[in-house]
C-alpha cells in the first residue's frame, strides 16, 4: 500500500528523481521519460472518460489501472533481480494485452472497413481517443527506444502497441460506428 504524506521532498530539485529500485538518475533519463508520458497519456485517459458512456467508461477506467501497472514496471529497470527482490515489482502481463486484442475484436466487429484513412475528430469523444492514441504510440516509441539499450518486459511494448490500435477502434465506435469518421482526402487543398 503506498502512503503519501508529504507531497513535496525536495529530492527532485537537482534535476533527479529514484527509479522504484532507489536508483538516482536523471529526470530526463530514457526510463523517467518513457513512464512519465505513460503517465500523461493516463491523465488524457482520464479527460476521455468525461465523454464517455457508462460500458466505455468501464475499460476506459480499467486501462488507467492498466497505465498505473505500466509505470509502476518502466520504473524498475532490473529484471533479472525480479525473483530476488524483497518486494518483488509488477510487471505487466500477457493477459492485460490479451484483454485489450479481445475488446478491440469486440469493437472491430460490427464497423466498416476502412477504405480511406481518417482525420482525428468527429464526435468529442472521438477526437479524446485520438489524442490518447498519439500519445500511447509516443509512449511505445519511448519503450522501445529504451527497450535498445536496457531491459524492457516485453509485455509492456505489446501492450501500448495495442493501446493504440484500443484507441483507434474506439475513437470509430465514438463516432456512430464510424458513420461519421472524418475521412482524409488525399490533395485536396492543393
């Protein structure tokens, strides 16, 4: 269980922040960023939910939960350790993905298939997921940039891969099944 009860510690005020292992590094370290726009697209999570109806609002509230397991496992680089660790972390799971490709299948089943590409918008809630599926694939792409150079569970990256793909679908059932996707026309403001 975690207790907060001073909000600010001054520890930060050098420019470094304690990874979940203890670990000081930079705030701008690959890590830091990679869990720190997990957390942002979190916070975009949250203003969707303000749109949204009551069977949308439940996943929208179980992938927040998802997002808060998600950082709580960027922020502990040692895998290896995993087993030994006195508190042992979280890590995302298989199953989480698996949750995720069965309500886009859900979602997928009933709309059109595209056959153009389409432009963020149409209804409010719609244009929200948008904005949540830039910022998840900003989030993968931090991952996997970290995922180069230090270990990455490879759940996670599956999973904000598809988070994203979670978005699109929805940000079309937001828009009346995709009746009012807002399509792109190619060149035609030349």
């Amino acid at each position: 269980m975690v207790v907060l009860n001073k909000i600010y510690t001054r520890t930060g005020d050098a420019g470094e922040t304690a990874l979940g292992d203890g670990t000081r590094v930079a705030k701008y370290a690959g890590r830091v960023d990679a869990y720190g726009t997990v957390d942002e697209l979190n916070a975009f999570v949250g203003v969707a939910r303000l749109q949204a109806d009551a069977a949308t609002d439940e996943q929208l509230a179980a992938i927040q939960n998802d997002l808060f397991d998600l950082g709580a496992d960027l922020c502990r680089p040692d895998m290896a350790g995993d087993a030994e660790a006195e508190f042992p972390p979280l890590r995302l799971a298989a199953a989480q993905v698996d949750r995720l490709e069965a309500e886009i299948d859900a979602m997928n089943a009933d709309l059109e298939p595209l056959r153009s590409f389409i432009l963020p918008g149409g209804s409010p809630l719609a244009a929200q997921l948008h904005v949540c599926r830039t910022v998840a694939r900003r989030a993968e792409r931090l991952t996997v940039g970290l995922s180069a150079s230090e270990e990455v569970n490879p759940a996670a990256v599956k999973f904000l891969n598809r988070l994203s793909d979670w978005f699109f679908v929805a940000a079309r059932v937001a828009n009346d099944g995709g009746h009012r996707d807002v399509l792109w026309v190619p060149g035609a403001n030349r």
